[in-house]
C-alpha cells in the first residue's frame, strides 16, 4: 500500500455521513472529469472505464440515501441521480462531452450544497458537540 492509499483509506475511516458524501462527489467529479478528457482523447476503453467509475460513485450516493426520513429531499435526490446516470450512459462512445458537461455541473452544484451544510454542521458543533442525527434526513 502506497502513501496516498493509507492517506485516503484514514481521510475516508474517519469521515462521518456528511464528510462520505462530499468524499463521493469529488470521486465523482474527478472521474468524470477523467472521462471528458478520455472523449477529447478519442480514447475509448478510458472513457468506459472512468464513466463506470462515475456509475459506481452515483449508484453509491443514491444508495446512500434515508428514503423513510428523508422523504422529498431523498425521493428529488434519487431522481436526480438517476437522470445523471442516464447521460452518462447516453453519451458513451458518442465522441461528444455535452452530456458530461451537464452532469458535471449538477455535480458540482450538489456538491457546493452539501459542503455549505458540512460548513454550518461544523459551526453549529464547534462550540459544544451536537448530535449528528439529523444529517440522517437524507443520508443513511
């Protein structure tokens, strides 16, 4: 095992429900990153190899998701990452980025979401610890 495995195997360990989340979008965003320039490239076997990489990241937030507590959010959630799965597919070997641009953006909007929540989480607990519970309304 490498440096940045043992690294990342401790950033991920000691991650709380929140902190897995934002882990898995930036997985996310990076491999969809990696599959826009796998397009660009004209390198197919990298292009499905990073964009199933995308699929895993995306099946796990989806997942992920408390559908019992978190109701609306959770149901508009599993939509939406259900729609990004389809692009992604949609558009393999297509030889265009169209369909990566549009669920990096959404990515990228999500993942600004739920890092203002992590920031008003940490806030909210700096000055005496609090229960993390209701970060399960939507995340199980």
């Amino acid at each position: 095992m490498t440096r940045y495995q043992a690294y990342q195997g401790n950033q991920v360990e000691g991650a709380g429900p929140l902190g897995l989340v934002l882990l898995t979008y930036e997985a996310l965003y990076k491999s969809l990153g990696r599959c826009r320039m796998a397009v660009l490239a004209g390198d197919m076997q990298a292009e499905a190899d990073h964009a199933g990489r995308a699929m895993e990241a995306l099946f796990e937030l989806s997942s992920s998701l408390n559908m019992e507590e978190g109701a609306d959010i959770a149901q508009s959630l599993a939509s939406l990452y259900a729609y990004m799965m389809n692009r992604v597919t949609e558009g393999l070997c297509s030889g265009s980025t169209q369909h990566l641009d549009e669920v990096m953006r959404l990515v990228q909007e999500l993942r600004e979401g739920w890092m203002q929540l992590s920031a008003q989480q940490n806030h909210q607990s700096r000055p005496h610890l609090q229960s993390q519970s209701h970060l399960q309304v939507a995340v199980g």
